[in-house]
C-alpha cells in the first residue's frame, strides 16, 4: 500500500463534547508533523462544509490559537447532522479531488463512522485513492470496540459533581427529587450518577437506564420504598428509557436525518415522572424534577483530565496510522491494558465495526431494574478523574432539656 | 450594653447555596475563638430544630470536618422553608432558656431575616437577653442594603460557565437556544449570563429579567431579529418573568409557607417559551430550552473564590459583631470599598432593613428590555472570578476550486 501524499481534511460531526477540540488539535498537531501531508484543512460544518467548498486553512492557525481551542468545549469547526447521499457522497469526493485531499479525519459518533463508511465506499468504486478515519467522540459512550469515548469522561464528571451537589440539596430540603440525564439507547452517562453515592445514605436511591424496561408500578414502587426509608429520594434517570414494548416514555415529535427522536432540549420527560410520582404517591409531596440538558456535553470548566489527554492523543494516533501506509481507513478505538493503575492504548478498527452500532451498557454494569453495579465504578471511575469529596458533620446530639 | 455570657446556636435556612458553609464554619471558628461563648450548637432544620430542641454539638467537630464541610455545598445544618407563628416563637425561647443561648445567628435569605427579626420581638417583649444575628446568604442576590449576597458569585459563575458552553453548543449547532436561570423577583442571577458575551457574536443575544414586564410580542419579535442576524440565537431568561400586569409567564401551582410559588425544578416556563418561539417563528426552526435548575445552587465544584473567602469571613464578622457589646441585634451586609482593585468590607444594618425586603436589579444595569448594561459587568465580575477564556480559530477561508 503506497503512502499517499497530499492534504489532510478535518471535519466534526454529530453533537459536541467538551474535548472535542482536544482531538481536532491533536489532528492538526500531527498532520503538520507528517512528511506525507502538505497542507491541513478544516470543513466547517462537517459534512456540509466540504460540499460547499467551505474549508479553512488549519495550517495557519498559531500554536496558542490551538491550545486555546483544544480547551474550549464544542465543534471549534461547527457541527453538523447530516447522512449524505450518493449524490453527496460524489460531490465530497470532487471536493477532495478539486484540493488534493488524501487524509480525512471525521470527528464524531456512530452516525459520523457510517458518513466515514460511505465516503469510503464511494472513493474505492471511483478508485480514488484517500485514507478515510472516523475519529471517535460521543458523550453517550455507546461506540462498539472501544473500551470509552473520548468526551464521556467529561461528561459523567459533570453528571457525578452535578449528582453529588444535587444530593447535597436533596439532604438539605428532602424530597422526591428526579434528574434526567442524556442517553439515548445506552445508560453510561445515566451510570456516572452512581459515582455520587458514598455511603448508603447518599443519592442517586435509584437509577433508571434504557437496558432494562421502565415501568410505571415499580417506578412508583422503587420512589415509595426508597422515602419510606431515607424521608427522601433523589432519582436519575436516562432521557432514553422507554417501557417493555420499546416506547419511549418521553416520546419527543421532531426527529433528525437519522431518525432519531428529540429527547433533549425539552423538560418533558422530568415533568412527567415528577407529575406521575405527585398523582400516584400524594400531592403533598415535594417533587422535583431538573433536566441536565445540554449543559452535560458543553459545561465550560469541568474537564476530566485523563479524557482532555485521551481526546488529543486519539487524533495523534489516527494521523500515525494513517499514515504509516498499512490501514488506508478505519475507526480509531481507545483499549484499557489490564491491571491497576489504568492505563489505555490506542489501536484502530474496521469502520464497519462502528457505523452505525450501538453499545450499550454491558450486563455486568446493571444491578436490578433500578441500580448500578459496583463493578460499574470500577471501569468509570478512572474516567472522570479524582472528584471533590463530601465534608460530613459528626453531628453529635445536643442532650434534650425539654419535653 | 452587656457582655452576654452564654452558648451559640446556628442554623441555616432557604435554598442552599454552594458556600453557605463556609458561613457556618466561619461562625464556628469565631465561636470556639470567643470568652463570650462556652458551646457552639447547631440547629437542625433551621427553626424547624429548635422546635424539636434537635441539636448537635458543633464544638465537638473536628478542624478538618469542618474545611471539608466548608467547601461541600447545601446545608451541612440541612435547611428548612418555615416561617415561625406566635407560638413557634415562644417556643424557641423556651429552647434558649433551657440551653442558655445568648448567641443566636441564622444563615437565610430575607425570610430568614425576617425569622430573626420575629425571635427578636419575642425575646425583647420577654425581657430575654440574647444576640439575634442574620448571616446572609442566596443566589438571587437580592437581599437589602448589602453590596452583595453569599452565594450569589458561585451561582453567577456556574451560570456564566454554562452559558459560555452552550454558547459554543449553539455556535456548534444553530438554532435558537432558550436557558431559564433562576431568580423569582430579581433578575441577578439572570444577568450573570451577560458574562458571556465577550464579542458582538457570542451569546447571550437577549436576556430577559424579572424588573422588565415580558410582552410575547416583543419576545418573538426580538427572536427573529436576532436569528435573522446571527443564524442563531441564545436566550438568558429568569424563571420570574412576567407580562405587564405582573402575572407570571410560568404560573407554578404550588406556593411555600411564604407566598411564593413553584418556579424551579420544572421545566415548563423553558417548553413553553419554545413551543411558542415554533408556533410563532416556523416549525421548521431548531429550537431547543435548558432550565437550569438546582444546579445552580448546589452544583459541586464550581465556587468563586472570593464568594468561598466572603462567606467565611462573614460568619468571622457576624460573632465579631455580636459578642461586641454594641450591637444587640442585625443582619449582616457587605459593602463595596470605592475604586479599583475590588475590595470587601463586613458591616451590620438593622433586620428590618432586610426583612422581607427584595432588593432587584438597579436600573443602571439593565439595558432596554432584553439586555444587561455593560456597568453590570464590572460589578459581578469581581464576585465571580476569572472566567475560562474561550479559543477562537482564525478560520482563514480556503479558495475554492469548484464552481
């Protein structure tokens, strides 16, 4: 396989994380180390930006310029959801042949390795020879082969330290309190909420996560028992959990080009359960519900550091194989070498082993209808990175004087 | 005046904040420091606690309890929304007699003041000699004769953060984003948005506050106008939004024991101001609302530093004050010294000054009706702390070489 010279193209896709840019500037790093890339570009809205020839010079761009980038949260080159055509597909392939493209780099989730996937296709029917990377990225974690998604690390630390200071006010002024946090198909960002709980006294009580169907009776079941023994209950649980036949319990209007339903954006689904625990255990209840929203994928200040780490050195890793003349395309993937401390290394696969799957939490991670194993601790907590520890008053009883 | 001789009690009260504690740690400290006082206690539940004489010995907590404490958000004290009757007040009495309380200090917000200010009528009426003290706090900011409130700078700050992120989301992904902020009289919190903005492009692009009746007419109209400009539009709007006869947008059912109705933990006010940007502006239009809820006053790990420094001084102050011998009775305040670099002093105002009292925007820091003044900058900035700097690419266009 001939190690093709010529110019690199870098593209985000899909909904921001808080290290995206971190893997955009890694990228860029890389391809301006690299003899085999003359120039470095970047399409401005994914997708679309390269097929309205709307790239700008990545190359140009001073060093301070990128470090300032790689911290700052969302598609520094603007995002997009968009699943081209043929007809797309062919004009992408002009576009590259028009700029000498031979090095694409997608940033994105399972939507993003499927565009990879079919530009792929494309330019080895028309025999043009260019080296297509899917770059991985996703809050949701539910990438196939990788061990984790560089951008969840992130936000489960923003969804732990937000679980933890809403338990706090939980403890503060008890109630029923319910939390939604993103995740569409897949319960891991849903699962970091178990990183707030210390002791058996400390929230999230309960989790509910789209592996296991949700159901009204033990819904309000679960948050009468959980009060009956705590006088409060502090709820987390995923936008995408739906009931044994698949509906989704919020079931959002608009959906995107890929089919997907709005679950974000919207405190629909918080209402609901809040309004359902009011109706079914007692109006005179203090119910609750906050929506996490996209404050989760885009929070500015709180950055896992093994995942901002992590987020670079993946697009390092995608140029060194794209390059090294022995994989002309594929999907970068993050692997966790066995043993303590974690440590992780990077390998690449077929894009055909992301486009488009989804993965969801692994058995071993759930525990019941409504909880998270410890087991789950162990794979997430190296991910979020050390996180702030609660300060508990001893509390030692005044003796009573009255009756 | 006295030098009263006897033991303190503390409680905490009304929506927790993310330093309240370093308020309680703060009293403490001074506290055990003083000849004037023997024991330190707390209450817990506020005056909830004390009617129920469910106290703890504060004393007996180790030096690093209390730093863990301090830096943990929400009431370590737990909290409690109760305005005391008659009877509740002859009660407390009864629980200073009986555990010799010469000291009392009560963290809170107006209500809370408002409490102090009843116990002390009470007290004064009995002949019963104690020194009633309000030690403020919210993250509405909106307390009388203060410069400022503990609390408000952290909540400023996750919120200016947030919306710094979501700004880059909205950059990322167009479309029209709506972000409700809590402040049910006063639009202080909301305002903190407009830290932003740092360049004409980056949002907010419109904020709407509690001190500007809304006008659907003018919302939608602003909407467009700004979409129209920027391909996109960010709105910072606060729970307490009301059309011009004062009825609000989001009418809440449920009211507290003081009047006030339910404003957080729905996310209503948000669905509803995006439904009717869909009704009104074309349904076709991406849009999308956040509420951010509890967050923004427990989140844990997002503090200002010199809201952290303030609260705890003025728990220091507080015990200054009242084991002084001039002063019977008060709230404490902060007050801004003249110029430049920002400088805090603590001093004592009249509970009645504070009362109930709802202090709002000044006019100066507002401008129009769906924006801040530039004045407001330079009094928050101070209170919040240096903000994360956003990376901007150059984004130099690549010529294009297709038609």
């Amino acid at each position: 396989m001939a190690r093709l010279q010529g110019n690199a193209l870098i593209g985000q896709s899909g909904g921001p994380t808080c290290v995206i840019n971190q893997s955009l500037v890694g990228l860029v790093e890389a391809c301006t180390r690299s003899d085999a890339i003359q120039s470095v570009y970047g399409a401005l809205q994914g997708i679309q930006g390269i097929l309205t020839e709307n790239l700008i010079d990545l190359g140009a761009e001073t060093q301070a310029t990128l470090e300032a980038v790689a911290t700052t949260p969302c598609a520094a080159l603007k995002s997009v959801r968009k699943k081209p055509t043929q007809d797309d597909a062919a004009r992408v392939l002009e576009v590259f042949k028009a700029h000498d493209i031979r090095y694409f780099f997608y940033i994105g989730g399972n939507d993003s390795a499927e565009t990879a996937h079919l530009l792929n296709e494309t330019a080895v029917a028309a025999g043009y020879d260019v080296r297509l990377f899917h770059v991985p990225k996703t809050i949701d974690n539910d990438l196939a082969v990788t061990d984790h998604c560089p951008g969840y690390g992130s936000a489960a630390r923003f969804v732990a330290q937000a679980i933890m200071g809403d338990d706090q006010d939980n403890k503060s002024l008890p109630g029923i309190k319910i939390d939604v946090i993103m995740g569409r198909h897949a319960g891991w960002l849903t699962a970091a909420s178990r990183l707030s709980r210390v002791t058996e006294e400390d929230g999230p009580h309960l989790i509910y996560v789209p592996e296991r169907a949700f159901s009204w009776d033990a819904f309000l079941g679960d948050v009468q028992r959980t009060y009956d023994a705590h006088g409060r209950c502090l709820v987390a649980v995923s936008e995408g959990i739906h009931d044994a036949d698949g509906v989704l319990i919020a079931e959002g209007g608009e959906k995107d080009q890929f089919g997907n339903a709005q679950l974000s954006g919207s405190g629909a689904l918080g209402d609901l359960l809040a309004g359902r625990v009011k109706a079914g255990l007692g109006s005179g209840l203090r119910v609750r519900a906050d929506t996490f929203g996209y404050l989760q994928r885009s929070y500015f200040g709180v950055v896992s550091p093994s995942d901002a780490d992590e987020a670079r050195k993946v697009g390092h890793k995608a140029v060194e194989v794209a390059t090294g003349g022995e994989v002309p395309h594929g999907s970068l993937v993050i692997l966790r070498e066995e043993g303590t401390p974690y440590r992780a290394r990077f390998d690449v696969t077929d894009l055909a082993n992301v486009a488009q799957k989804t993965r969801v939490l692994d058995d071993v991670y759930i525990e019941g209808t409504n909880d998270v194993s410890a087991a789950f601790l162990d794979y997430a907590l190296p991910l979020v990175g050390e996180l702030p520890v609660r300060g508990r008053l001893a509390a030692q009883p005044v003796a009573k004087r009255l009756s």
